[in-house]
C-alpha cells in the first residue's frame, strides 16, 4: 500500500524575509536621514539670521543640502558676506563651495571652494584670493573646537590701496594652517596653538627687507591666547574685545629662509591702544648683509654691548652659523632694530 500522507510544504517567509529587512532598514535610514537633513536647514538658518543680527548678511546662492545616503552636503552656487557694522562696508564674494560630513563622523567637516575670493575693504581697498586648490578640514567634539586645518594650492593674494599705482601681490606653492586648543591652556585662559608653513613665497614687502631675488619658505609655530574672543569671528570687534582681555601672540618659532638667507625669531606681540601692533622680538639671521637698507655685519659691532648678554640660544645660533641681532621692537607704529628706527612705512591701525 502506497504513502498518502501530504507533504508538507514549506513557507517562504525565509526566501523573502532577507529582502523585506532590508527594505525596512532602507526606510528606517531615509527616514534618519532626512530628519537630519531637516535639522542642518534649520540650523544654518538659525546661524545666518544670528549673523544677521549681529551685522553680518551671509548669501549662500542656490543652496542645496544632499549627500544621500551616507553624507550631508551642502552646497552653495557662491557666497557672499556683507557687514557695514564697523563704518566702511565690507563685502566678500566667493564661488562655489561644499562642505561634507559623513552620516557616522557629523563631527568632522571638509570644505571645499572655488576662487576666486574678491574682498571690498574699508577705505576704498581692494583684495583678491586666488588659489588652484583650497581644502579646509574642522573637527569638533560635540560643539567643543577640536581642531582646524586649511591648505591651499599656489594661493595668489592681490591687494589694491586707493592711489596706488599698482597692487603689491603675494604668492607661494603651497601654504597652510592649522589651529587647536593648547592642552594646558586652553581652559584657564582660552589659548589656542597656530602652526603656518608656506613654500615657494614671494612678497614684495619681504622683497624690500631682504631683498635677494629668491623664493621664501616660511614656517610659523605660535600660541594666541585669550583666543575666545574670535569666537563670534576675526573682526573689529573681536580684536578690540581681545586687546581689552590682554591677548598676547607668542611667536615661539619662525623661521624663513629665502635663498642663502636665513631668519630665526621669537618673541610677543600685542595691540597698542591706537590698535597697532607691539612687541619685542629676539631674531637671528645668516646669508645677509643688509636689512632695509642697514649694514647688518656693521651695526652688529656697533651694538656689541647689547648683544653682550645675549642668552644660550643665542650662541647657539652662533654655532649654526647665525649671527643675533639687537632686538626688533614694534612701538608707536614704527619698527625699531635696537635703537635704529628701520625706513619703512608706519604700520597702521588694524581697525
């Protein structure tokens, strides 16, 4: 006698369910990341009616904000800043730009932008940042700054002074920044680390200090503190703000060689009360003669009491070949090598 039992067929839940999860999983995420997506519009729309009121318009054209489904873009076809707070309208138009953050690390942004940047300045200057690449890089902790890094690719910067006969222009291979909070000291008193490095520059104003016809490649190491009064931006109110709170610029490294000529500085620099810069810097130089005109070798000899009592790193520059000079001081708008008052153009107020 033959088997009639029915055989039991099985379900196909199992054959479907891989496919219905992840369906869920796609909606689930769409879902998250347009909630996301909305919560970005809100707050740069928040920022920029903040910015506006405190006397800054921002103008993304054509903003966008994209990037499904594991980034948010926003895009923006050029922006514009406009700010009359201070007196003079300032304006700066820039073209396109984007800035990315992945879905999983929102703390990390990448910008990106296309120049050229034009600025509009107080009395009737003129500025133009060019760049073949710019990429800037922000890290944040929650909304704690964790660090700041900008590199551009052959920048070309243009400035234009009312009644000049032309623009005096700087430019370089490469430069770049980079800004983080100083471990020890930025929760006592706001300090925040800068590194700048540039390759391959040429500035007429350096042209005309040491003038040898090279290429100069720049290397800055400092600490700004107070720094928390630039959190609102780099502006007249700020730097007045960070005058008030005793802000001081600790240069601790710079060194620039151009050609067969070497500096090494260090020192402080402040504001005085007619907002120009001050200080003292200690500087060492090898491969050059004259400075702004001045025999260095002679004035050297000549200051030989000052430089007496020079420190350790002082002869230490000595041993590498670096002769110390008398101390370059910034006061009352002049510039000062010792107590010869260098030939060139009062500095002038920053604001």
């Amino acid at each position: 006698m033959s088997d009639t039992t029915p055989v039991r067929r099985h379900g196909r839940f199992w054959l479907y369910a891989p496919f219905v999860l992840l369906a869920l999983l796609a909606a689930g995420w769409s879902g998250i990341w347009g909630f996301a997506r909305s919560k970005v519009d809100q707050e740069l729309d928040a920022g920029i009616a903040r910015e506006a009121k405190a006397g800054r318009n921002w103008t993304c054209r054509e903003r966008s904000v994209g990037g499904y489904p594991f980034r948010i873009e926003v895009r923006c076809a050029s922006l514009t800043l406009t700010s009359s707070r201070w007196g003079d309208e300032v304006k700066l138009d820039a073209g396109p730009a984007v800035a990315v953050a992945q879905v999983w690390t929102p703390g990390h942004i990448i910008l990106q932008m296309t120049g050229p940047m034009l600025a509009n300045l107080p009395q009737g200057r003129k500025a133009a940042l060019d760049w073949k690449a710019l990429a800037a890089s922000l890290h944040l902790s929650g909304l704690a700054f964790e660090r700041f890094s900008l590199v551009l690719g052959e920048p070309v910067l243009t400035v234009t002074e009312p009644g000049q006969a032309a623009a005096e222009t700087w430019r370089a291979a490469a430069a770049e920044a980079h800004l983080r909070p100083n471990p020890q000291r930025f929760a006592s008193d706001g300090t925040v680390d800068l590194a700048v490095n540039a390759k391959g520059g040429a500035l007429p104003a350096l042209e005309a200090l040491i003038g040898n016809g090279q290429l100069a490649d720049l290397d800055l190491q400092a600490s700004l503190s107070r720094a928390l009064s630039f959190r609102r931006g780099f502006n007249p109110d700020a730097l007045e703000a960070w005058r008030m709170a005793g802000g001081i610029l600790d240069v601790t490294k710079l060194v620039m060689t151009k050609g067969p000529t070497r500096l090494e500085a260090s020192g402080q620099v402040t504001l005085d009360e007619a907002h120009r810069p001050a200080g003292k810097v200690a500087a060492a130089v090898a491969g050059v003669d004259r400075i702004a005109g001045i025999n260095v070798g002679g004035l050297t000899a000549g200051l030989g009491a000052l430089l007496g009592g020079r420190s350790d790193g002082g002869q230490s520059n000595t041993a590498a070949g670096l002769t110390p000079l008398p101390p370059l001081v910034l006061r009352e708008g002049r510039v000062f090598l010792g107590p010869l008052r260098l030939p060139l153009q009062p500095l002038p107020p920053l604001y």
